[in-house]
C-alpha cells in the first residue's frame, strides 16, 4: 500500500520521536551482565546483520518485559527522514504489516525515495518528496530493504522487516546484545546481506546471561 501527500514537518525532533528505531549493540569488548549477546558476521556493503529472537512459546502479555531490542509495535506508522543530506534513521526496524512513512524536512531541498528488496535488488518503490511532503509504504513481507534518493545517490538506509518480538542490528564488528530477555526457549535467527551467511538456531534462555555462539551455516 503507497499513499503520498503533503505533510508540513515542524521539526526533526518530532520525526525522531516517532520512528520505532533499534538501538545498537554496546562495544565490541564489553560484557553483558543480563539478556542475550554474541557476535554475528561484520557488516558488509555498510549494512549491519540482523539478529531476531523469537519464542517458541508466545510470552505472557504480562510478562512486564521491555527495553532494547523489543519490537513493541505491531502495525502503525513508524518515520523515516530525510534531512542533512541523510536518511534518518539510518537503520530501521519495523513489524510486518507495518507502515513506514518517508519524511523531507530538508527545507526547499527535494529528494526521492527509492525501495528495493535487498533479495533480488528488486524495485518496490519510486517516489518524490518535496520539501514538506511525505510518501508511504507498507511493509508486507518479511526481510532487509534497501533505500536510496535517486537525486542524491550518497543518501542510503535500511529497513528491515519481521514477525519477532526482539530485533537488534549489530554493531558494524557484528556484536549484538537483547537485554531483558525473560528465559525461555527461542528460536534466534541472523540475517546478512550475504545468504551463505543467514542461520537460525535455537537458544535457551536462563535467568541470568546467555552468550551465543553463532553457528556456521557453511
């Protein structure tokens, strides 16, 4: 579903509240002292691998559990900016079914929006967004989008799309970290730009820290 109109933007700190965004794993080096952590493969083409957990049993609605790496939102509007020259945020999380609304408050600068799959490189979405104005699109379908101003080709982001609960980008050395993961059997899965390098792998969950070690799918 596409939809495009115009939008005054009052200023990119509204912009940023609203975005369901991820946030990064701690340093490469440090120890977690709660939740789940482990290093995926490094980056590769400046797009970082994905990790998702997902419980084999639905948690409780009242389990109280929050915090980094929780995909809370089921389906509503999350925001993607452009300002700076820049996508912002430059990494995106969103729930299938979700949609993302693509934001210029450049000024009277105008850029684009173009969407391609990053299975395939196929293109989903073309646009322009003059200043003010805003487009949008519905993520339906699970896996890692590319986005990119055909105007300014040095703008890029990603946009990765899923089903779990618990989602987080890895730190560009590929280090990741779910704090507040209540124990229980999951399914913990990574997705990388490279295919060979995509796993799934089920972990326990216990009470205090749990490292995983990524296993090769080679």
């Amino acid at each position: 579903m596409i939809r495009r109109t115009t939008w005054l933007v009052s200023s990119v700190a509204l912009v940023m509240a609203c975005a369901n965004v991820v946030e990064e794993a701690p340093p490469a080096g440090t120890t977690p002292t709660e939740g789940v952590f482990g290093v995926a493969p490094p980056a590769s083409r400046g797009t970082p691998s994905v990790v998702t957990l997902s419980p084999v049993s639905p948690p409780s609605a009242t389990d109280g559990t929050s915090g980094q790496g929780l995909n809370t939102q089921a389906t509503g509007t999350a925001v993607m900016d452009q300002f700076g020259l820049a996508f912002t945020p430059r990494e995106l999380s969103v729930r299938v079914g979700e949609i993302v609304r693509f934001t210029n408050s450049e000024g009277a600068l105008a850029h684009n929006v173009q969407l391609r799959s990053s299975a395939g490189g196929d293109e989903l979405f073309n646009d322009d967004t003059s200043a003010g104005t805003f487009v949008e699109y519905e993520f339906a379908e699970e896996g890692g989008y590319d986005v990119t101003c055909e105007t300014h080709p040095g703008m890029a982001a990603f946009i990765y799309a899923t089903t779990s609960p618990y989602v987080v980008f890895s730190t560009p050395d590929g280090a990741f970290h779910f704090p507040l993961v209540p124990p229980g059997e999951y399914t913990l899965s990574v997705w990388h730009v490279d295919e060979s390098l995509r796993t799934d792998q089920a972990v326990a969950v216990g009470p205090e820290s749990t490292e995983v070690r990524i296993r090769s799918s080679r």
